[in-house]
C-alpha cells in the first residue's frame, strides 16, 4: 500500500535538475529566470485571517511585492479560516480561485490530488537562485505530494499548551515547567486548582475537534492511523483510554470549559482570551492574536506527558499558484516575495509564526515581546523537550473532516460515550481510507 510518507522523500535533485545546494539563505530576492510579463498584471491571493492584525501583515507583503516588481499588483482576498475550504472547493470547481492560493499542509494531499496547484519544480528549475533547502524539512514535504513541492512554506509548529500567568498567579498554582513536561496527572491537578465553575473559571479549554485530540491520542500511546493508511485504530485501548481522559474533565470532572458552540471555529481562543481560563493548546502562529487580545500575561509550555510521553503534531502553511491562472509567471514572482526571508521575517516578528526558513528564525525571538519560554518552540521541533511528529492527512481529508465533524465532534457534549462514537467514527474512518488509497494509486 501506498502511503503519504511515501511522497514525503523529497531529493532535491528531482526537484531540480542537477543544480546545487544554494549556499547562504536569503536567495529569493535574487535575479529570476522566470520573468514577468511588461505590462501591468493584476494577481488575487487568497488568504485566511481572524483578525486585523493577521490581514495587516499580508497586505504589507503585498505592498512589497508591487515595490519589487512595479508592473505586479496583489489584492489580498480573506475569509476566515473556517469557511476557507468550503470556498476554496467552490472556486476550484468554477475555476474562480485566486492566482495565489493559500494551503495548510494538512490539506495538500486533498487538493494536489485534484490538480489545484501548479507543481513548483519547473519553476525552481529555471530559477537556481531559489533555495527550497532553506525551507524546514516538515513543511517542505508538509507542502509537497508524490515528490513534488506545490508551494512555499511561510511558518510551521507545534502545538503547545498555552496558559495563563495571571490565573496561575492569583490562584496560588505553581506554573508549569518549560523545559520538563508535566504528567497527565500533575495536568490535571493544575487544572483543577484554577477551576471555579460558580466563577466561570475553569483549568482548561479545548477547541472541539478531531485534530485537537491528537496530540492527546499520541501521548496516550495510541494512533488515529496505522502505517499503511488503510485504517484508523481509533478503537484501541490507548486511544479510547486518552479521549476518556480529555473528554473526562469537561463531561465528568469539569475542570475543562464546557463546550457551547461546536460551530465556532475560534471557541477555544475566544474562551482563553477570556482570562477565565488557565490553559489551552495552540501553535506559535498564535502569538501574534494572543499579544493584542489577551488582558493577560500569558507563557507556553510543552503539552502534558502521558503513557506515550508528550507528543505533539507539527504542521504549517504556505502559498500555491493556481494550476489554471493564465499568469504564472507574476505568479510565481509574487510567490517569491512574500515567502522571501525578508517576508518571513516580517511575520515572525508580528508574531505570526515560527518561520518556515531557517534564515528567517532569528526574528521570531523577541525579548520583549511575550511568551517568555519561545524557546519553547524550537525545543519541540528538535524533539528535545518533547515529541513532535508531522501531522499526517490523506487525499480524502476534506471528506474525512467534514465526517468527524458531523459524527465526532459531538463527544464533546457528554450525550454519548467515548466508545458510542468512536464505534460509529471507525467504520467511515476506514471507508475514507480506502478511497484514499485509490487515489494514491490513480
């Protein structure tokens, strides 16, 4: 059987023929051999953003791009991050979709399947001044399907646990370690200290949703699929005796924020930010929302330690060129600029996330800005305070998502057992899976 990892194999040399390994990291502002078109080009680049501060950052990469090449206009198009895919699906079936197209790795297998994206070696082979090896190795295969790379990476991460230095402090919790994750069962004794349900207080929040309970899945010693991607073991002891565990304290010994609105895409954040809540897990792209909506000071830490250790998935995003825009070539320019080093390290500065460029990295650490512990991230990613596996997806994904939502997500609420829906969720998992596996073999 065929599996994702299977394309994740990148050779550079596949990728482009018989150049080097660009030595220095900011190469992308460099001359291209690709060349734009005299005339003025319009591009559309579409985006996910929750906030202003988020859309500030990309219409300033924007800008740049016009600055470097004046001929080339970008008009940033946002929605939230929720309603993205549904339109990002209605567009490519319309052949409307913008000319850049932005891409979670989690769901390239999904659409470089279905041939949304121009593959970006030929590219790269015209251009060898562009260097892909500066780009992280997770997020470049994260962005990259059957040995090839569909766009440029601009951050990746972990997901860590996020808490809440004022709540901690007021409550008389000693705050968790940076360096040492805590155990299951010191989480959990944290989590009930800072609870006060008469007070809307609680010790944990989670956003509901399958991906979140990952991390938990991994650190329960359990697995959501198995090597070959033919089926999910969702139903193992390990992994029915973690979702116990996480869904236990909201249904059982509510220490977590009860779940209101499984709709709400941006639930956990809203309650964090709340400052009624002491901790909540969230990636390093983050920050940037948690510096100018949190009435708090706020830390991160790696996620608890369970049976398995602490585990936690690493994923990331980045920007595609359409597979039908008639103007690749200002396209692929524009790609250039905003995921140059200059770029990234503008976004990591604003807190936007941990870069997808090694170059880049030195402008995520602020000293002044918080969290404190963001050598936190780096640590994960090295694997030397915690586990951090790359956030497996298959090519049926989108459909897969659209299941868990309507068959899983619903454990959250307490009205049937971890075993009910897992009993339900297996059976289509595995249908999905062998979907998937025909695709791979399309």
């Amino acid at each position: 059987m065929k599996t994702r990892q299977d394309a994740f194999r990148l050779n550079r040399r596949s990728l482009v023929a018989g150049s080097a390994a660009a030595a220095g990291a900011a190469a992308m502002s460099r001359g291209p051999r690709v060349r734009a078109q005299d005339a003025p080009v319009e591009l559309r680049w579409s985006m996910w953003a929750a906030t202003e501060e988020e859309i500030a950052v990309w219409e300033d990469l924007a800008a740049d791009v016009t600055i470097a090449h004046p001929n080339i206009t970008v008009t940033l198009e946002t929605t939230s991050f929720a309603d993205y895919w549904d339109k990002l699906q209605t567009q490519l079936a319309s052949g409307t979709e913008a000319d850049i197209v932005a891409m979670q790795s989690l769901r390239m297998p999904v659409f470089a399947a279905r041939d949304a994206l121009r593959p970006l070696g030929p590219f790269v082979e015209a251009d060898p001044d562009v260097n892909p090896d500066d780009f992280f190795e997770p997020i470049r295969n994260g962005l990259s399907f059957k040995d090839e790379m569909y766009a440029f990476g601009y951050d990746l991460g972990p997901i860590m646990l996020f808490y809440n230095k004022d709540l901690f402090e007021a409550k008389g919790v000693e705050p968790p370690s940076a360096t040492e994750p805590m155990t299951w069962e010191v989480f959990k004794e944290k989590a009930t200290a800072l609870t006060d349900a008469a007070a809307g207080e609680y010790g944990y929040v989670i956003q509901p949703g399958f991906t979140g309970t990952i991390p938990w899945i991994w650190s329960g010693g359990g697995e959501y699929l198995n090597a070959e991607e033919t089926e999910s073991p969702i139903d193992s002891p390990e992994a029915l005796a973690a979702l116990n565990f996480v869904v236990g304290m909201i249904t059982e010994e509510k220490i977590a924020a009860p779940i209101t609105d499984l709709a709400n895409a941006q639930f956990a954040s809203e309650a964090f930010y709340s400052g009624k809540v002491g901790m909540a897990q969230n990636g390093p792209w983050e920050f940037v929302n948690m510096r100018s909506k949190a009435p708090f000071a706020f830390d991160v830490v790696p996620l608890p330690a369970g049976p398995g250790g602490s585990v936690t998935w690493v994923a990331g995003s980045g920007f595609g060129i359409s597979n039908t825009t008639p103007n690749a070539d200002a396209a692929w320019l524009a790609l250039k600029v905003i995921t140059s080093t200059e770029s990234l390290m503008k976004t990591a500065a604003a807190g936007r996330g941990y870069p997808a460029r090694q170059s880049a990295v030195p402008s995520f650490i602020d000293p002044a800005a918080p969290p404190e512990n963001v050598a936190v991230v780096e640590g994960i990613l090295a694997n030397e305070m915690a586990q951090s596996r790359f956030l497996q997806t298959t090519t049926t994904w989108q459909e897969t998502e659209v299941m868990l939502t309507q068959d899983f997500n619903p454990i959250f609420l307490g009205e049937q057992t971890v075993e009910e829906v897992v009993a339900n969720v297996k059976p289509k998992f595995d249908d999905l899976l062998e979907r998937h596996q025909e695709l791979l073999n399309r």
